[in-house]
C-alpha cells in the first residue's frame, strides 16, 4: 500500500463496479490510482444484484405519481448511453461478460397498468428511447412463455442482463494492468482535509494503519457513503434498500427476454446456463443492533412474505415457473438517494472530494464510470453527469465545518 504519509492522485474507496470501473477509466487517462476495499472486489451490491439491464423507466418512479415519473423520464437520457456503453464493453475489456440484450418486456395485466405503460412509452419516445406499446396477443407471439391473460407489455429491442459476477473482476484486472493499485482487506477509518484543500486518509489493512495522503478522494463505497462522507461532517442522502433475489434449477430455455412489470415488483430473467433470476426489488428485513438501530455491516434476512409475493407475481406472468424447483434466495443492500436519481459528482463544500452511489447502478455503473473520470481527470461536468450532481444537496452541508 505505500509507506506513511503516501502518495497517490486519487483514492478510491470501494471495490465494487463504481470504483473498479473508475479506477479503470482513470488509469487509462494517466492517473496514479490507488483503490481500497474493506472486504473483496465485489463483496457489496455489485455481487449480489439480479443482473437486470433495464432502460425503460422504471417502476419505482411511475408509482409515485406523475410528478416522479416526470422526474425519473429524465434518466432516460442517461440509459441511451448506457445502452451503447454496454454493447461495447465486451470488445473494451476483451472479453466475454455473459452479456445478453436481446430486449425486454415490462408487463401490464390490467386496463390501468396499460395507461400508465403509454404514458411511461410517450416520455421515454419524446427522449429518443424507442419503446413500443405492444398488445397482449403480440405479447404472446413475442413469448410464447408468458401467461395469455398478460394485457400488453412496453417492448424495447436492447434491454437484457449480463453477469454481475464477473463484471467487476474484469475491470479491475485492467485497470491494474493500467498500474493501479487495489488493495483488498483495507478499509477507509478516518478522513480529514488538510489546510491546503487535500485529503488524509487512515487505512486499515493487512499492512496495519496506514495514512494516505491525496489531493482526490471517490467514495464509492454503496450503502455505506453516507457513513463515509459522515467522517468530514458531510451529509450525502442516500438510504439502505435491503432487497432479496431467488433462483431457480435449470430449464429449457424459454425466456429470452428481461421481464418486469408496471405494476408489481418483479424482474425475471433466464440465464446462459438455464437457471431463472426472479427479483424486483422486494425488501429484505434489515439486520438491527439491540438498541434497535438499522445494523448496515451485517446482511439482512429474507423477509418470507415478500419472498412469497415476489414468487407469486413471477408465477402469474410466466406459468411454467410454477414447475421449476426454488434452489436459492439471498439478500443484498444497495441504496436510493432522497430523489431516486443516483448522486454522481463532486461534493460542493468538498472539493476534490467524489460520490457514486445511488439508484440501479449496475445497468448504470459502467456509463457512469467513464463520465465521472472524465469529470475527475478533466475538472469540468460532462453535460450528462449534470442531472446528477452533488450539488442539489449543497444545503445539507450547509452547517459544515471544514478547514
Ligand atoms: C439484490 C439486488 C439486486 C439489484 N439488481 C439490480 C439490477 O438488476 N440492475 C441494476 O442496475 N442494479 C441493481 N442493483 C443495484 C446495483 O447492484 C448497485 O447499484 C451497484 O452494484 C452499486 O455498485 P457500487 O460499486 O456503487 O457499490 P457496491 O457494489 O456496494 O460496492 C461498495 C463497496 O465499498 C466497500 N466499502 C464500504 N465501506 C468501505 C470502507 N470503509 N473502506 C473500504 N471499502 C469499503 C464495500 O465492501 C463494497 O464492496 C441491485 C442491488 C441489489 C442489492
């Protein structure tokens, strides 16, 4: 890791897919990298999540009415590069990523949840994302799997998944390649800001303590940025989404396409080898200490009665899954932002200081990366990052009391 007092131009503090893929980018544009993870590469939401490419709107923000869905229609500018950052990221870290985009479905089973699919359909088109309206019976020409009393689905052609555990790992051999250096096993315990605007960071590792010091510091640390940024006195809205994710044996192929639904929490999709990945954002029960507060280092439990729900819906859309045997649900922890867009940028009353964290950011992670190295490397907001700065939470640093 370096001796006392060492040196690098960026900190990263995270191993998952937001601070390996930027380690990656950084590298490449010629900086001294040095990132850390407490546990291994991937051991946080980037390992555990159900694999979903999804660039239609999603349900989280149609279910809070218009005013949200007209928020989150935003993103969508966001997932259109994320579509072609994803059909090139194969050939950019050459090598096979178990990448699938063959489309998706978002169901709908009533009248109602047709409405609300053309109005997400005329906001996503207005962007440029072409989503189409399909009807039940062209549903089911579509995929013959899914039950015939499905109403009609939104359909768009690059939707899919890919393998959350590999992604990670391939980006962080490259960017070690690069000269970056990772190391695993070490945790962030104490950051502070010098007089001159820089950073000193202790490091506990295998190596003991360890102070690091650097002009620029990336928190992609998930769940736990808040915790982090808590540590200069900084404030970063995001909240722990505890979620929950099954797997079933292998079958025939018979679901080429990611599926979700408008109106009900599921996402469903087959993978390479067979196994069906059923998820959609059903809570898990997070881990309490005994006085009753959230404990966010430990996993929380699957929640039976979410799990039974998640199962029944996946079941109602696709029958044949009422065949196939259960072999697994586990539970992660990601975390959404106090307005569902992730938070990505530069921490006003903190210069030099970076957050990524917040929302889907696998489908998400890799576009994201690349922007916010260029922002790092380059000093200037990429227009596309704009949406999603920092900056529209300045007024809870408000209070701040920093060198
Ligand atoms: C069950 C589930 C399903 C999901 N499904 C999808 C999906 O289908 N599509 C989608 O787009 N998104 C999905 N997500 C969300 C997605 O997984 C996350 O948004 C994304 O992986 C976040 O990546 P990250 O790198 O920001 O954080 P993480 O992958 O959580 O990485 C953060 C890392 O920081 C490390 N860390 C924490 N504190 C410290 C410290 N003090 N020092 C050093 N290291 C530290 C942690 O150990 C961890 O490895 C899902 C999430 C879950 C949990």
């Amino acid at each position: 890791m370096g001796e006392p007092g060492s040196h690098c131009e960026i900190l990263i503090v995270g191993g998952g897919l937001l601070g390996c893929a930027t380690a990656w980018h950084l590298a490449k544009l010629g900086l001294k990298v040095l990132l850390i993870e407490r546990g291994h590469l991937n051991a946080g939401a980037s390992g555990q999540n159900a694999g979903s490419l999804h660039f239609q709107i999603e349900r989280r923000f149609l279910e809070q009415g218009e005013k949200s869905a007209a928020e989150g229609a935003r993103i969508v500018t966001l997932n259109r590069l994320a579509i072609a950052e994803w059909r090139e990221i194969e050939d950019l870290l050459g090598r096979p990523l178990d990448i699938a985009m063959h489309g998706g479905l978002m169901v709908a089973e009533t009248e109602a949840e047709m409405d609300l699919l053309a109005f997400k359909v005329a906001r996503e088109n207005e962007l440029g994302l072409a989503t189409q309206v399909l009807t039940g019976s062209e549903v089911r020409d579509r995929a013959p799997s899914l039950s015939p009393a499905l109403a009609g689905a939104a359909w768009l052609a690059e939707e899919g998944h890919a393998n959350p555990r590999i992604l990670v790992d391939a980006f962080a051999q490259e960017a070690r390649g690069l000269g970056a250096v990772i190391r695993t096993g070490t945790a962030l315990t104490a950051l502070s800001m010098a007089r001159d605007g820089s950073y000193r960071a202790m490091l506990s590792g295998p190596d003991g303590e360890v102070r690091v010091d650097t002009p620029r510091v990336l928190l992609a640390a998930g769940h736990w940025v808040p915790r982090l940024a808590g540590l200069l006195g900084l404030n970063v809205p995001l909240y722990p989404a505890p979620l929950m994710m099954s797997v079933t044996d292998r079958a025939q192929p018979m679901l080429p396409y990611l599926i979700q639904h408008v109106g009900r929490r599921l996402s469903m999709k087959q993978t390479e080898d067979g196994n069906l990945l059923i998820g959609g954002g059903w809570p898990s029960r997070l881990a309490r200490r005994a006085d009753g507060t959230p404990d966010l280092d430990s996993p929380s439990s699957v929640e039976p009665a979410n799990l039974r729900a998640n199962l029944e819906v996946a079941a109602r859309v696709m029958p044949a899954l009422a065949q196939r045997a259960l072999l697994r649900t586990w539970t992660g922890m990601t975390c959404i932002s106090a307005d569902q867009l992730p938070i990505v940028g530069e921490i006003a009353a903190a210069p030099g200081l970076f957050v990524a964290a917040g929302g889907s950011l696998f489908t998400l992670g890799p576009v994201l990366a690349r922007l916010l190295s260029r922002q790092i490397a380059q000093g200037t907001v990429p227009e596309e990052l704009k949406m999603f700065t920092p900056h529209r939470f300045a007024h809870l640093d408000a209070f701040a009391v920093l060198p």
